[in-house]
C-alpha cells in the first residue's frame, strides 16, 4: 500500500493551482486521515475544506495522491500550521525515480582515451546525464568514460563511469550533446543525484 509515512517530506498542491507547501507528515491515523505540518503565513488559503494534492518521494519513483483537508491548527512555531487531511485514494507511482530527469547547468569534467575536458550538463538523472560541449567531442556511442560531476550541496565531486548512448549536433556548427548511462556509480552518490533531481522536481510545481 502506498501511503506516505510517518516522518515522511511530501509536496502538497492546494487545488485548482494555488498556493503550494513542502511539509512533514507527523501523525498517520485511522480512515486515511493524515497529519501534515507545513509552513503558512496565510492559514486563510487552507479553510474551506480544499481539495489537495499530495507528492512523495519513494526508493522506486515519484508518487501522488488526493485529498481533503478537513482541519487547519497552529503549528509548534510561528508561521506554522498542521493540516488534517483525509486522503481520498491510495497514492500512485507517476514516474520511476531513477529515471526522472530534468534540465540542470552543472560543472562537470570528462575524460577517456586520455583525453580530459571540462563541459557543462543539459539534464541530469538517477540513470545518467547529458553533456554539452562547444564542438565535437572524440567521443562515439558505446565508449565509456570518466565523469566527476559538481551538485550544489557543498560535498566532493561525483565520481562515476559512463557509457555514451548517443553524441548529436544540436545547434549547427556550434552545439553538440552526448548522453551518458551510468555504468560505475555508488550508490550514495546515485542518492544524491535522485535527491537533487526531486528537489527540482518539486520547485517546477510550485506556482509560479
């Protein structure tokens, strides 16, 4: 059954699109009641009993599901609120976690047969990246290469081993991009990735 968990990080949509909360599921109860803290300096854009949207977050993909909130209480601190939530249904895999992938500028260094050079990436994933460089790359699908990867979270480098899927011109003359799958990676650093990944995941459904 998939439900979120005590504990559990989710993203909740009030709907039609408005306002968006990234909360904490702190009490799990009986009939598919669920007890969300969230961040809200407004407790108004949560009366009237609206209709949510729930987003989590498990080892195998992304999951959502629906709901009612049924009440609105103080939180533990200031500008923090605890919704009541009755889900409507059991939640639903949207996409394989892994394989979600998204646009994201990161530096990133290259190297095979000796040769080494630093590119930057056009989308990054839990199964691999894309690179893009500014002319083309010695590089042909099914060659394997080395590849040290920088995310913003203020630790090393990812170190991983790729194998080429595809290398395209993308804009003539002046643009190429080469897909990579991952073929060496630990798994820490795959989280991390899948981490960085859904964090963008969830500041894309934010309204805008």
């Amino acid at each position: 059954m998939y439900w979120p968990r005590l504990g559990e990080r989710v993203l909740i949509e009030v709907l039609p699109p408005g306002e968006t909360f990234t909360g904490e599921v702190r009490e799990v109860g009986t009939d598919h009641l669920l007890t969300v803290s969230v961040p809200v300096r407004d407790p108004e854009v949560l009366l009237g009993d609206p209709t949510v949207r729930l987003t989590f977050v498990r080892k195998d993909g992304l999951y959502e599901t629906s709901g009612l909130v049924q009440v609105v209480e103080p939180g533990e601190g200031e500008d923090t609120a605890n919704l009541i939530v009755r889900l409507a249904e059991e939640a639903a895999r949207t996409q394989r976690r892994d394989f979600i992938r998204r646009d994201a500028s990161l530096n990133a260094e290259l190297e095979w047969n000796g040769t080494r050079t630093r590119c930057v990436t056009k989308e990054v994933s839990g199964g691999g990246v894309s690179v893009l460089f500014p002319e083309p790359p010695l590089l042909a699908e099914g060659m394997e290469f080395s590849l040290a990867l920088n995310l913003p979270d203020g630790r090393e480098a990812i170190r991983a081993r790729c194998r080429a899927k595809y290398v395209r011109e993308i804009l003539r003359g002046s643009r190429w991009l080469a897909g990579g799958q991952f073929v060496d990676i630990t798994e820490e650093d795959r989280q991390r990735i899948v981490r960085f990944v859904f964090r963008l995941e969830l500041a894309q459904k934010r309204p805008r």
